[in-house]
C-alpha cells in the first residue's frame, strides 16, 4: 500500500512535486475493521471534487504570480488577514528582499533587504513575525565550529540588526540548525534541530534556556515536547503554565501529534529479502501500513483517514486539513485537499506537467497555503474555513 514517490525540492516554488503514481487515496477501513492490507494493484478510480473555489471561496485569493516589475517571489507567512510577507531574490538572485503584499489592493511594499553574510549558506531560515516584527536566521562564517545569527527587522520597514548569536557546535560532528523561530512579545523563541528551547530579548542578549524544555522543540508555543521520525509530539509540556498532555497510542502505530489531534497508521513490519544491489542476499523488514486514521489526544474520536501518495497523514495544517492526490477516471492525478472536521474535499487544480510531475502546495502547519497555476498565485487562508 505504500506509494514509491520522487521527491524533489523546489527552492522558491510551491514547495515540492511528486511523480503521481497509482496508488488509491479511497478512505480505509474503520477503527474497527479486520486490519487487512488491501490490495492496490488496481486502484479504484476516485470522485473528483468540485474546485476549491466553489467549497471554500471565502478562503482563496488570486493574486499574479509575479511581482508588478516582474520579479519572482516566495510566499512566506500571512502578517494579518489582508498582507502577505514575501521574498524575493530565492532563486538564482544575490540580493534577497523582503516585501509585504496587500492581497486587497495587489501593491507590494519593500520592507528591507536581507543582508547577505560572508560565508553563510544561507541567507534568511525560518522566517517567523509576531508584534509587529519579522525575525530571521543565517549561518555566519565561524570555521568548523558554525554560528548561527538570528535578526530581526520592523514590519514597517527599516534596517535590519542582528539579535544575538547562536552556537551550533562542531559543524562536521553534530550538523544541525534552528528550528522553530517564533516572536513573543519581546522576546524570540527558538529551539535546536537536536533539542532544546531558548528565549532571547529582541532588543538583543544573552541566550536563557526555557526551564523544563532542555531537550524539547516547539510544536506551537508555549506547547514543547519531543518530535521523533515515527513518532512526533506524543507528550506535550506547556512551557508557560506547566500542564501536560500525553497521548495515547498503541504500540503499533506511528504517530504524529497536534496539541488537539493526532493523525496516523496502523503498521506491521515484515521480515523481506531484498533482491537488488548493493543488498542483495540480505533480509531486510517491510513496512505494510494497515489503515490511516485521525483521533483526539486522549484517543476519542477516532475516523479513517483516506490513504495519500504523499507523506503519510501527518502533513495536516491547522490540525485539519490534509493534501492528497485523487485519481480521475481518465487516469489523471488530482491534488486535493480534505478536511477532517466535516469530511469534506476540494480540488485545488493541480494536475501533473508533462513529465508526470504535480506540484505540491507550499504550507506549513498554520493558516496559510500557496502555490502558482499558470500566471497566477493561489493563497488560501484555511483559518477562513468554518
């Protein structure tokens, strides 16, 4: 049941395309259903949606593609419900630009430039705003041992100024990265790939730990907790009023948590004999997914989820809604997106190029989601979807 997909990185796209393949994406069995693996070999052919906006038209706008003097751009995160905060210069460019964008009047306003540093590999990470400020990281050059530099600028424009350093430690033995950049108020949180939250002053400073998420990531602040490759956010910790809630999950299932839901699938690992070089002659485990499915915490409320070619249901924005690719009765791939509250799909009329490949929608797990069709830029706002 598992979909063999090419994954390719798009800088400055929409986030990423995949080979469509033909794998069924028809909801699977119940919670209590014999956990049989269905067989595959002939997907049935699915129901395409109406398009999205004809099922949520409060939630989309169009917008062009490119900038008014023709410039290419890279949604990064809504600043309000009417400005969208853009980048410019991603691709092939030297000098990177931030700008904000008025969804209602179409003007788009330069905020400032994103000063480029010796060295770096990077120009602007994890971009994150919040009171009325837009905060960034970059690597700077320090040798084997990196440092890390996060800088923050006003929303209404200005020159941008570094915030404080971060040590990254040795490059070639522990790589890694920040993670997770959010604005509180006065303060920037972050935390490390590896683990570990800290808090630093935008007005600059001295790193300080959070207490009691020494090893932690922020899933949305102030909820921490320990994200794993099969398994991400099981317990949760409230770094500002200590409460904690742990989820519940059987032993085989592969979770990944929400501070309110959680999405998974049922597996079962079996033993299998690869065939091909360099491995051949030696057993390998297969990995059969059983069913997929969405559930509160405290594991309530328990619904099939459809299967996807994708990423597994753990790609779910605003704990709600959840990319999928459908299959047309022409044999044509369909990028959908599905809502688990009320059940239910919109197409979001992607369709593969002539290579086979299918744009997937830039998002993260908030409100905003984004790709072009043709000359226009499609921007949704989920959080507008009742």
């Amino acid at each position: 049941m598992l979909a063999a997909v090419a994954v390719v990185v798009v800088i400055g796209g929409a986030g990423t395309v995949v080979k469509t393949v033909r794998t069924s994406t028809v909801p699977q069995p119940a919670a209590n259903a014999t956990d049989k693996p269905t067989d595959m070999a002939k997907p049935p052919t699915d129901v395409i949606p109406p398009s999205i906006e004809k099922v949520w038209p409060q939630a989309v706008r169009k917008i062009p593609a490119k900038l008014p003097d023709g410039r290419d751009y890279y949604p990064e995160l809504l600043l309000d419900d009417r400005t969208l905060l853009v980048v410019t210069g991603i691709t092939g460019g030297k000098r990177r630009f931030l700008w904000s964008y008025d969804l209602h009047s179409g003007k788009p306003t330069r905020i400032a430039e994103i000063p480029p540093t010796k060295g770096s590999v990077s120009f602007a990470d994890d971009i994150a705003a919040g009171g009325g400020n837009i905060v960034w990281w970059a690597f700077k050059e320090a040798g084997k041992n990196r440092v890390a530099q996060i800088w923050t600028v006003p929303v209404r424009g200005g020159t941008p100024r570094p915030v404080s350093d971060v040590p990254m430690g040795n490059a070639t033995k522990h790589p890694g990265q920040i993670t997770d950049l959010t604005v509180v108020g006065k303060n920037v949180i972050f935390a490390y790939e590896k683990g570990g939250v800290y808090r630093v002053p935008l007005s600059g400073g001295r790193l300080q730990p959070v207490k009691g998420a020494e090893r932690q990531r922020i899933l949305r602040w102030p909820w921490v907790g320990t994200h794993r490759v099969k398994n991400g956010f099981l317990e949760l910790f409230n770094a500002e009023t200590g409460e904690r809630r742990d989820a519940v999950v059987a032993a085989d299932e592969e979770v990944r948590c929400g501070v309110i839901r959680c999405t998974g699938m049922k597996v079962r690992y079996e033993k299998a004999t690869c065939t091909v070089k360099p491995c051949a002659d030696k057993v390998k485990e297969k990995r059969v997914v059983l069913r997929s499915f969405v559930r509160n915490r405290d594991g309530s409320g328990e619904r099939p989820l459809p299967y996807t070619d994708l990423y597994g249901p753990t790609d779910l924005a605003l704990e709600r809604f959840f990319k999928q690719i459908l299959h047309g009765p022409r044999g044509e791939s369909v990028m959908a997106l599905y809502d688990v509250e009320t059940g239910r799909t919109a197409d979001l009329g992607l369709r593969p190029d002539a290579k086979g490949f299918i744009s997937v929608p830039q998002s993260r797990l908030d409100a905003l989601m984004t790709y072009p069709i043709g000359d226009k830029m499609y921007v949704l706002d989920l959080s507008k979807i009742e």
